[in-house]
C-alpha cells in the first residue's frame, strides 16, 4: 500500500471508530455537567399553542455569555450556558419577540453530577392534553447512532472499492495466464 492510500484508510477507521463517539459528545453536551447551565422551555402563543421556530435569547450579561436558539414544532427551546460555581446567582435574560425573564442561576455547586436545567416558559399557560415538547436524551443517541452507521457504511463502501480496485490492478486477465 503506498502511504496516501494508507492514510486514507486510518483516516476512514478513525472516522468510524471515534465518529460516533465524538459527534454523541457534542450532541450531549459542550462542557462538564458543573460547567454548565441549560435553560429551556415552551413558547405558546396566546391561545396556548406552540410557537414554532420562535428566536430565544439567553444571555448572561455580567458573564458576557450568551445564545441564540430557535423553537421546534411543539414550542421547545433548549439553551446551554458555560457557567461555573462561581456564577452562581448571576442574573441571566431569556427573551423572546417582547417579552423578557429574568433568573438567576440557581444550582447546587457541591453537585458535580446532575445536569444543572431551569425552565423558562412563555406565552399562556398549556391547553390540557397539548404536547410539552422536549427532547430526550434517547433521541440524541438515535441521531448519534444513525449518523455513525451511515458514516460506516459510506467508509466501508470506499475502502472495499479501493481495494477491489486495486487487486484488479496489474494483472492479465484469466484468458491470457499460464
């Protein structure tokens, strides 16, 4: 194997082999669980149905951190702020078109493990039986999981061309062999 091929197949291998492991790190999360904050929630309009693809801004001013995130069909929204324990109680602005919440971030610094979340809804309050929204983490992983396969597949299906294609490579055909 000349050298440009093989760096090509550990490329490929790595893709596949630490591919999904990295694409699922950065679907789960940008930070340690204590260093970060995630906020989330409903928007909902007036008559108490979902606001789809409503702009959300959660900022944290003093901390000069700050996100912009967009709801999905069922009003859900979903922001991660990198935070310490130090941050604790600093003001944070979550807004979306006129209206405007402010928190402060509230957590248990000792916690090292549980996911730090508050929730910020806006518009009316829910309509009995209408969705919440949210997503969990076993739709990450089944994004995650699907990504990576396809990911493989595409890999395998150019590594076994390139070898099919080379073993054809510098040999006569069956007819001319003796």
């Amino acid at each position: 194997m000349n050298r440009r091929f093989t760096w090509r197949l550990l490329l490929i291998l790595g893709a596949m082999l630490g591919g999904g492991a990295w694409v699922g790190s950065l679907a789960q999360a940008m930070h340690e669980v204590d260093h970060r904050l995630t906020v989330y929630g409903v928007v909902r309009d007036a008559q108490g149905k979902p606001v789809a693809d409503a702009r959300v801004i959660v900022s944290a001013t003093r901390m000069g951190e700050g996100n912009t995130a967009f709801t999905d069909r069922q009003g859900y929204y979903e922001s991660t702020l990198h935070i310490h324990n130090a941050d604790l109680g600093e003001p944070i602005d979550v807004s979306t078109g006129d209206e405007t919440t402010r928190i402060a971030a509230q957590f248990n610094p000792q916690d090292t493990t549980t996911e730090r979340r508050m929730e910020v809804n806006f518009g009316t309050a829910a309509v009995s039986g209408a969705p919440t929204g949210g997503r969990d983490s076993n739709q990450v992983w089944w994004v995650t999981g699907v990504t990576a396969g396809i990911l493989a597949g595409v890999s395998f299906g150019y590594v076994a061309r390139r070898w099919a294609g080379r073993s054809k490579k510098g040999r006569l055909p069956k007819k001319r062999r003796q």
